[in-house]
C-alpha cells in the first residue's frame, strides 16, 4: 500500500500498535496524542487517512473529525471506540466519518478498513488473500492486474503451495467477469471417464447410472471464468477436447445432440515443467500454445523470504481469533527460525506451521520450539526410507511433548487417529502409558 496516515489517540500504546501494524504495509505513519496535536500537524502536512480515538479529553474525537472535515472534506476519518453503540456509529456517519470500528479490533479488520478508506475503487478482498511486499509478486500483481482486463487464457506456474489458485481468484476479482461465476476443477484428482462428465456435463440416459441431466463446469462457469487446476495431469484423450472447445467456445454434453455455446476464460495452472511434459509426449503442444497466451510464474518461498514476517503475522492473527487465542506475536527465535528454513511447501506449509503453533502456544507469544518444522531435503533431495521414519518420529515426540504428551491432541494436531499414535509408539519401544522416560501419562 502507499499514502501517509495520521494516527489519533490518547494512549501511547495504542498509536504504537497501529503505527507498527500500518507500517508493515508500507504505508507512511504519524502519531498524535490527542485531538489538538492532530489538528496541529493536519494543518501543516498532508494526510491520505486520518485514524481517531472517539473518547479524548480536551478535543474529542467526533470534534477532530467535524475540523478535519471543514478543512479537507475529501479526507477519509475512521473513528475507534471502545464505547461503540449504533448511536454514535450513526452520528459519526452523519459527520462525515467513512468508518467506525469498535476496540479490540483485529489486525484483519484494520487492514480492511484502511484499504478500503485508501482505495475505495478497488475490492478489498484482493489485499486480504495476497500478501506481499517482494518486488517480483508486487510485479506480478501488476501484470495480473492488467491481465485481468483482458478475456485472455492464463497459464500461471509455480510450486505446490505458493498460491496459484489465489492468483487466479485475484485475476477473475478484477476483471468484467467478477459478477459471473468462477468455477475451479482438479484435473489429477478426477479419473478421465469422471473428469470429462465433470468438465463438459451429460444428458439423462448417457450411461449407466446417468438417470438426470447434469451441466458440467464449463456451463456452470459461462460468463465468468474456468480454472483448469493441474492442467499437466489430465489424460491426451481429453486434452483434444479441451482444446476443441476452447477454439469453438462450444462443448458437447456426454450423449447430447448439438454443441452448446459458452463464454468462459480459462485459467490454467501447473506445478511441473509443461515443456518437458511435452517432449515426454504427455501433454499436446497446440494446446500449450492456447492456453499459455499470458504466462505468470508465482516463485517460491524461499525466493520471498522478506514476505515470511508479514505472511507469519497474518496466518497467526487469523488462527489465534478462530481458534480464541489471543496471541500478541512471535518471540525473535522462532522468527528466526521461520526465516531459515526453506520451505518446500511453501506458503502453504507456513500456514500449517502457525496454525499448529497457535494450537501450541503456552504463552502469548509464539516460541521457538513450538515452531515444528519438517526438514524435508531441499531442491528435490529425496529421504531414504530410514530418514522419512527418523522424521515421522521426531514429529510424533515432538508434538507430543508439546501437548504434554496428551495423545487426543496430538493426533489431531498431526492429522492421525490416537490408535496411529498408540501404535507408533510401540513401535518405538516407548510403553504407551508412560512418557519418553517413564512419566505417567493420563490422557487416556
């Protein structure tokens, strides 16, 4: 984000808080303990957005915004309150306020109001999915963006978990098809006979079992836009299809009788090299060429690391509210830690790595050791048989340990049964009624 914003409020703390949450988006930030203080540094700089406390003493912050008004109508105030009734939200929007927001208010919800007051055209659900502050991804959005303009196919490429389908949500958001629906496939999930009733639907009576008409993605995605997730994976057969349809903009239902007409944008994504896909005779040349008229290559995390604090952040803001831990940060230790690892998940594995931690945490602030990384090899190592059970054990003693060796919670942290659990250590050698070193264990 860009613009300088003017922050209001009679605790230090608070203006502290804001300020560092506001900076972490780029966004310029000035404070001022109070409403004449305010006032005073309005009339002699230039503010984008100006954030008030309501309750001040001496100048209010209803009478800041009433003055902030008189000089610069066009400024957007966004008044906080921990005595938030509808009352006053009505009397602020009767005064000019462009929002109200009652204390404590979440980071997310800040970050919302703040884009919406700064860029009012825009959707704001773009800035709450895409988090960056690298200069590739933020040219990346830029290209997208443009992009999006367009009716033009995508091919969007990049590891598994660096947020392809989100980048094709962010494409579909901006463009003139945003109204009309945008419907995603998983071509490697769906055998082929499965997957082409999926894309292109069937009439009653196609085949067995067929016993009402159903439309396929295509027609439920016309007007709008298709992602064709994993597009390296589905079968020759159906790639000659898919290519038919996307030169006649016609599909043929399964046992219909003419070509149904439909206007989709297709969005294609995969995490394997296309071109030797194609020199391995596994995927059609001509349809390459379709599909890839705007190629977008999201890179990976370790390539953006600076991106890690800010992604890290987000994901425990969101999981300490769903799970009601209210967790203040992460100790300088486990960031470290997050930075030096290298991530062969992704941003999908990072999300996974907080959300477990927030489930973790002991304290309000996230510790090293409840930073549980996987040390899978990098570049495409590969672990033999005797690492991967030297790595599922360490994960097991280690969750365990953190959970006070309480298997229920274990289990579900690592995604298992508890008789998973139960039999793995056995097969340890570790007496399931007892800890590591034969501390009883009352879980069960």
């Amino acid at each position: 984000m860009e613009g300088k914003v003017l922050v209001v409020d009679d605790e230090i703390g608070i203006c502290k808080a804001i300020r560092a949450a506001l900076e972490r988006l780029g966004l310029q930030v000035a404070t001022a303990l109070g409403g004449s203080e305010a006032l005073f540094k309005f009339r002699r700089d230039l503010y984008d957005l100006v954030i008030t406390d309501l309750k001040m003493p001496g100048m209010s912050g209803m009478d800041l915004l009433r003055e902030i008004k008189r000089l610069s109508p066009r400024t957007p105030v966004v008044l906080l309150t921990a005595y938030g009734t509808v009352e006053g939200a009505v009397q602020a929007m009767k005064e000019g306020a462009f929002d109200f927001i009652q204390k404590p208010f979440s980071l997310e919800v800040l970050r919302e109001v703040v884009f919406k007051a700064l860029y009012p055209k825009e959707e704001v659900r773009k800035v709450r999915r895409i988090i960056t502050q690298n200069h590739h991804m933020l040219h990346l959005l830029e290209m997208a963006k443009e992009v999006a303009k367009s009716s033009a196919p995508v091919l969007i490429t990049g590891e598994s978990g660096t947020g392809k389908e989100l980048l094709a949500r962010y494409i579909h958001e901006g463009s003139l098809r945003a109204n009309f629906p945008f419907v995603a496939i998983n071509c490697a999930a769906l055998p082929e006979g499965l997957l082409e009733s999926e894309l292109f639907g069937y009439e009653r009576g196609a085949f067995t079992g067929a016993v009402a008409q159903k439309k396929g993605k295509f027609e439920l995605a016309n007007g709008g836009t298709i992602l064709l997730d994993e597009i390296s994976e589905m079968p020759l057969s159906l790639q000659a299809k898919l290519l038919r349809v996307l030169q006649e903009g016609e599909i043929d239902r399964l046992g219909g009788l003419k070509p149904i007409r439909v206007d989709v944008r297709p969005i294609a994504t995969s995490n394997c090299d296309l071109h030797q896909r194609i020199k391995e005779g596994k995927f059609r040349e001509d349809l390459y060429f379709r599909l890839n008229v705007v190629h977008l290559h999201l890179p990976p995390l370790r390539e953006r690391k600076e991106d890690i604090p800010l992604l890290a952040e987000y994901f425990l803001e969101r999981y300490s509210r769903l799970n009601q831990k209210y967790l203040k940060g992460i100790e300088k230790e486990a960031m470290k830690k997050l930075m030096e690892y290298h991530w062969p998940g992704n941003v999908r594995e990072l999300e996974n790595v907080i959300h477990r931690a927030v489930l973790l945490a002991k304290s309000d602030l996230i510790r090293s050791e409840e930073i549980i990384l996987e040390e899978i090899g990098f570049n495409g190592d590969h672990l033999s048989p005797r690492n991967l059970k030297e790595l599922e054990k360490a994960l097991i003693l280690e969750t365990l340990r953190k959970v006070n060796w309480n298997k229920a919670k274990a289990a579900k942290l690592l995604g298992i049964t508890a008789r998973t659990i139960r039999n793995k250590l056995k097969e340890y050698g570790i007496d399931n009624g007892s800890r590591e070193k034969g501390g009883k264990d009352g879980a069960f």
